[in-house]
C-alpha cells in the first residue's frame, strides 16, 4: 500500500504503468503457456479439493472431540443426546425418515 501514489495524476501514471506491465505477461502467457516469472523446474499444482477437505475434516472432528467431552462432563449432554439418538432410531424403524427423504426428493407440485 506504501508504493501506491497519493496524487491522483501519479496514480494514473502508476495504474497505466501496471496495466501495461499485465499486458506484457498475459502476451507472454499466450505466446510460451507460461508467466515470465515461473520457475519452469517447479511442477504446477492447480488448486484441488484436497486444499479445503483438510479444514473440513479438522472442523468435523473438532465437533466430535466436544460431542465425546460434553458425554463425559455434563449429564444434560448425555440425556439429550441418548434422547434424540434412540427417537431417531425409532423414527427409522418405523419408516418416517425414509417417507419424508422420499418426499423431499419428490418435484414441486407431486407425483402425477
């Protein structure tokens, strides 16, 4: 932020300057397939899923840790959470969570 001009005169010189500069670099690009700058020793890795399933993953995990933690600390945890795990269980058995799956897959209007 220091290297940009205050004067509005010098920002435009300054902005001309870079827009110039990016010029230079994508006629490069187009002309070899690469930036100027790359190391061409330096394999390139385009940006993948793997990149964001690892914050996933500690996330989930973090909230398993606290589930496991909250069991063991506090009864009120563990009541709500053999509660609602044994409703859940029941409610399987008897087919309502396949049914409202099964409409929620459905189209708007139902089936014709």
């Amino acid at each position: 932020m220091e290297s940009i001009p205050r004067d509005d005169q010098e920002v435009d010189t300054w902005l001309r300057e870079r827009w110039y500069e990016k010029e230079k670099r994508l006629e490069q690009f187009y002309k070899d397939g690469k930036f100027p700058e790359e190391d061409p020793t330096r394999p390139y890795f385009p940006p993948s899923a793997d990149n964001f399933l690892i914050p996933i993953f500690l996330i989930w995990n973090l909230g398993l840790l606290l589930v496991v933690y909250l069991c063991v600390v506090s009864p009120v945890a563990r009541s709500y959470l053999l509660f609602s795990n044994a409703l859940l269980f029941v409610l399987s058995c008897l087919g309502v969570i396949e049914d409202i799956d099964r409409r929620l897959g459905e189209p708007q209007g139902g089936s014709n």
